[in-house]
C-alpha cells in the first residue's frame, strides 16, 4: 500500500513524516533541508540557535536573530521542499523567534514545550506561514482551539500529539511517563475526537500528526490507521550524515542500550529522556557546582537552584563534548544501529511502511 501524502492547509508532503526539531543545534539547515528533499517535512530548532555566534552572550536576542534568519535561508537554498522551525513557548526570545520565522516565510511553525495561546497575533496579512501546536492532551487542543477562535478567528493548521515516550522534555508530570492511560495510542484517538466539532463547524481540516516514540515505517501505518495524517520523527534522524550534530553525539545513540535510555528532571523543571552517561551520572550524586546563567534562554528555568546549565550541556553534546553535557532522545533511542544518508533512511521507512500496510484478505473483502 503506497504511503499517503499529508496535507497541512495548502502544503502537500509527498511522505508523511515530519523531521522534529531538535535542540540545542541538532536539527539545522542540513538536516532539515535534507528531509524536505526527500518529501517528508524538515524542521529548523530555534533553541540557542546563535551558538556559533561570536555575540552569543553579549547579544543574546540579536545572535539568535540573525542565526535562525542564516539558517532559514540556508535551508531555502539546498531545497525546494517544505520547511519548519520549532519554537518552544518556554523561549524568553519566543516573540523574536516567531517574527524572524514569519518575516523570512517559513512554511510552518511548530510550538510547544506551554501552550501557544498567542501565536497567530505574529502572523501579518499576507502571511502564509501555517501554524501547528504540539500538545500532550485533548484538552490542551480544545483550549488552543478556543482561544484562538475567539481572539484571532483562527483555527490551528494542524496538531502535533506527543507522547511521553518523546526525546527531550515531554509535557506530563514524572508519575505519567510510564503510565499506559498516556500512551500515544492514547492520546492520538482523543485528540482526534475533540477536533470533530471544530472540523465540522468550520469546514476545515486540522490534520493530527502523531509523536513520541515512533521509529519505523510499522509504527507509522499503525498510527495512520488510528487515523492519525502523519508522523513526526526525531531520534531516528539523529543517527543521519545529515544531522547537524557531532559524530560524537551521534555516537552515543548508536553505542546506548535500552537501560540507557532515562528519565531525567531538567533546569526545566520538567521531565524528560535523556541517554545516561557520566555528565547526568554526577548531576544524581549532586557533584555539579552550582553556576552563572549567562544566557537567560528559558523563562521556567530554575537556574538560582539548578547544578547545571541545560543550555550550556546541550551545546557541549552537539558539539560532541559529551563529558559536560548529554543527550535528549527519545525512548526507542536503543534501536538506532547505524548511521545512514536522510534518503536511505526514508527509503527504510517506506518500504516497512508498506510491508506493514498490505491490506489483509479481510480487509478486501
């Protein structure tokens, strides 16, 4: 059964997948630009995107600025296919984020890690930028959908369903993670259903993309059938030439096993899974000095309390300079065996995809 296309407003992705975004630096023009030539959908992550910027901490907002805009238009130039960027609500630079993404008419804005309540204010008249939330909940899609309905007339594009089994932090309290009630195959059909009444209303599609935990071509028909449009991938994407990471962080992912693969409570203050090594193994015996934050970039961050600087160690892992630092990834982050080109890879995934989706004879009949 070839695989369907996935539709989000006017964009037409020939391969529903989406690349998700990955910070800090992980998931950038390579990566991203990479994945819309193959016709899945590529994503830019905005996080502490001006890192390489010589300004970074003396000019925080503006570094950042001028980084994402670089990185935008270097993806344009490598492809023709569709491109994000992921902005995190937690972002004290969201605003900028969000206008520079507008401004530079990226196609689709993914936002999560809070409630985007206020994002369509950022679109201008002619804007054509699409708008899709990520979200852990039906409700927390109702709610996006009634606010932005009664402040801006507007309906999401779309909607990212992550699960708890997601790389980096995931929206749900440390007793949920491993909770079967908030499994994605959960979440995905509750979503669906408390978007009926808007579908309906308005006339318009809101496409549902499912997240967290997904790894192979078999799980996306499994979602799919659920009734899911597509699927959003990260960690599998982490082990491509392509990725924007060191080899080292790329590594780690290849050399974990599936004890390895962690729940963790970041600076944050949320939980997330993380690949255990020595940096996080210290942080548990408290052998981490408190420090200085120097770049101010999440406004939910306890750094007054934290031992560590989430930023700073998500820059050193991309840099592959994992004795200070670590790597989020998702749960299934132990299957990864090799790394492989962007086309290999979503090559693999159709060809499981289609092997796993052969109607059955009782399905023809």
């Amino acid at each position: 059964m070839k695989i369907p296309q996935l539709k989000i407003g006017d964009l037409v992705a020939s391969v529903p997948v989406i690349q998700g975004g990955m910070g800090v630096g992980v998931s950038l023009s390579g990566l991203a630009s990479a994945v819309a030539n193959e016709g899945g959908i590529g994503v830019i992550s905005s996080a502490v995107i001006g890192m390489a910027e010589s300004d970074l901490y003396s000019n925080y907002l503006d570094a950042n600025i001028r980084a994402l805009r670089k990185e935008i238009r270097k993806a344009r130039e490598k492809t023709e296919g569709i491109l994000g960027v992921n902005i995190m609500v937690a972002l004290t630079n969201f605003a900028d984020m969000v206008k520079t993404s507008v401004a530079e008419g990226i196609d689709i804005i993914f936002s999560g890690a809070g409630l985007p309540l206020d994002l369509p204010a950022y679109l201008k008249k002619m804007s054509e930028t699409k708008l899709v939330p990520i979200v852990s909940s039906a409700r927390a899609a109702k709610i996006i959908c009634q606010k932005w309905l009664s402040k801006f007339d507007y309906l999401p594009d779309a909607f990212v369903v992550e699960g708890p089994m997601a790389g980096g932090h995931v929206g749900f309290k440390q007793g949920q993670i491993d909770d079967p009630g908030f499994a994605l195959e959960n979440l995905v059909p509750q979503v669906i259903e408390v978007l009926k009444p808007f579908i309906e209303k308005y006339k318009r599609n809101i496409p549902v993309i499912a997240a967290g935990g997904i790894f192979s071509g078999e799980d996306i028909c499994k979602f799919l059938k659920m009734g899911a449009a597509g699927a959003q991938m990260g960690t599998r994407f982490v082990a491509t030439h392509e990725c924007d990471a060191d080899e080292g962080f790329k590594q780690a992912f290849i050399d974990a096993k599936e004890e390895d693969v962690v729940h963790i409570i970041s600076p944050v203050g949320l939980p997330g899974n993380a690949i255990r090594n020595r940096f996080l193994e210290e942080v548990g015996r408290g052998e981490r000095k408190p420090f200085k934050c120097i770049y101010h970039c999440l406004s939910t961050c306890k750094c007054k309390e934290s031992p560590y600087c989430i930023a700073l160690a998500l820059i050193n892992a991309k840099r592959g300079k994992l004795k200070h630092g670590f790597a989020f990834a998702g749960k299934n982050a132990y299957k990864v065996e090799k790394i492989v080109s962007v086309k290999e890879l979503m090559g693999t995934l159709l060809e499981e995809y289609e092997r796993s989706c052969k109607p059955t004879q009782k399905e023809f009949i």
